[in-house]
C-alpha cells in the first residue's frame, strides 16, 4: 500500500531558503577577522566626511542647501546613521553571482530544485544578518564613542525607520542581483559593478545629501530606488519626513520592493531557463 507524499507546510516553504541563509551566515563568521579591521575603515570614512561637512555647513553660501538639518549634529547623525545602516545593509550579490558564471558553477546552482533568485537572495540575507549581528554593533558603539549621535526623533520615528531599513536591504540585494545577471551576456562585470556602487553611494544620499544636489540631479535621484537604502531611512530617523510624507516615502520604498523582486525574479527564471535549454 503506498502512501501519498505529505502535504507542504508554510516552514517547509520556507526551510530551504532559511538553510542558504545559515550557509551564507556561517561562511561569513569564517572569515570574521577581516570584518573586524573594517571597523577601523568605517571609522575613517565618517572622520573624513565629518570634517568635509563641517566646513560646508559653516560655509554662508552652502548653508541653505543644508537648512532641513537645523544643526551640524542633526548633519553628522545622518551620515553616521548612514555608514553604520552601510555596514550591514551591504551585500556582495552581484560579484558572487559573476564569480559562479566566470567559474562555470552557476550550472550546478541552476540544477537545484530552489531557484537561483532564492539562493542568491538568501544568501544575501545570511551576509546582512553576520553583519547586522557581527560587525554593525562595534561600529555604532565605536561611533558613539568617539562622537556621539543624536538618537532618533520619537519611538515612532525609529520604527518607521526599521521598516524603511528592511525594505532597503531587500531593495538593494535585488539591484546587486540584477547586476550580478549580466555575467551572463558580457566578460566580466567589474566596471559595472564599480559604477553601479558609485551610482548607490551618490543617489542614495549617503556621500551626500540630496537637498544639496542641484535641482535637475535631485529630481532625477527621487525617482530612484537608491534614496530608499539612505535618504528616506534616515530622515525617518531624525523625524525630518512625518505625517503623509512618512507614508508617501514608505509607499515608495514598498513600490520599488515590489518591482524589483518581480523583475528579479522573472529575469531569473530567463536566464535559468536558457542555460537548462543550452544544456539539454
């Protein structure tokens, strides 16, 4: 007599992608050492921009520009909160997926039962969780060491600013996932994936402020998915979006998430589905 197989569960749904989650965390925490030297990197970085900034903001003609902030502490507290929401929000999806496709592995990858879009996200999610847990809480105790930050506008504001955050981790793990894609079609994606950081680090507001940014660039950076992984989450943070404009910039978020994790996975399928034809 033979039995049928179980019915699927919700954790079954769920337990593959949980275990390439644990994978990508557990090959992480093998390599903590060189996470661990970061800090002393992040640390430099937020020297560096605080004593750029502190000469603009004193700066008569650049002040205006910089007015939503009210103060040079408000100004420091978003770049701080910005390169500490950097440290975990990162993810290096896009050059895991060329080195699969440069090293012929990626066969193997699109061989399994689970999509290569969940591998790769779930992977990604592994990375953010070893940093969220490993390395971002010695750089915002090092931050508030050494400078001080001031803490968030309200406990509404730093729950809006969580759900922006998480919303951005998903945002950009698809963007690196996308770009990680045209491993396929082209040599090697390494100037891509340069510019494409340079691109993130500039529009997201994270090197600067997009108030700052001359009206036309500004404009063209809020249509955007990149002020979602630093502009919006921050001035969440220090409570400079409210009201309706907290729940315009959400929606936003929410819509690029969307989006993107439809196109992410739709390209997936694309290029999975050619290989296997290629390999058939």
């Amino acid at each position: 007599m033979t039995t049928s197989p179980a019915a699927p569960t919700p954790w079954s749904a769920i337990a593959v992608p949980l275990a390439f989650v644990r994978v990508s965390f557990l090959s992480m925490l093998a390599y903590r050492l060189r996470f661990y030297t970061g800090i002393v990197t992040y640390l430099i970085y937020v020297a560096v921009y605080t004593s750029i900034w502190k000469a603009v903001y004193h700066d008569p003609a650049s002040r205006g520009a910089l007015a939503e902030f009210g103060s040079f502490d408000t100004l420091f507290t978003y770049f701080a909160i910005g390169w500490i929401a950097r440290s975990f929000t990162f993810n290096n999806i896009d050059r895991d997926l060329a080195e699969l496709v440069e090293t012929g592995h990626v066969a193997s990858r699109v061989a399994k039962p689970v999509s290569l879009h969940v591998q790769m996200i779930s992977a990604a999610l592994g990375q953010t969780l070893f940093r969220l847990t490993c390395f971002t809480p010695l750089i915002a105790v090092a931050l508030v060491l050494i400078w001080g930050l001031r803490p968030p506008a309200s406990p509404a504001a730093f729950l809006l600013f969580l759900g922006s955050l998480g919303l951005g981790i998903v945002i950009l793990a698809e963007v690196n996932f996308l770009v990680g894609l045209l491993a396929f079609k082209t040599k090697s994606i390494q100037g891509i994936t340069h510019a494409k950081q340079t691109m993130v680090e500039i529009l997201s507001g994270l090197l600067v402020p997009l108030s700052y940014f001359p009206d036309a660039l500004e404009r063209i950076a809020l249509w955007t998915p990149f002020p979602t992984l630093t502009s919006i989450p921050n001035r969440l943070y220090l409570g400079l979006l409210t009201g309706a404009d907290a729940g315009e910039a959400l929606a936003f978020s929410a819509a690029w998430c969307v989006g993107l994790v439809v196109a992410a996975h739709l390209a997936g399928k694309a290029v999975s589905r050619s290989l296997t034809i290629q390999g058939g």
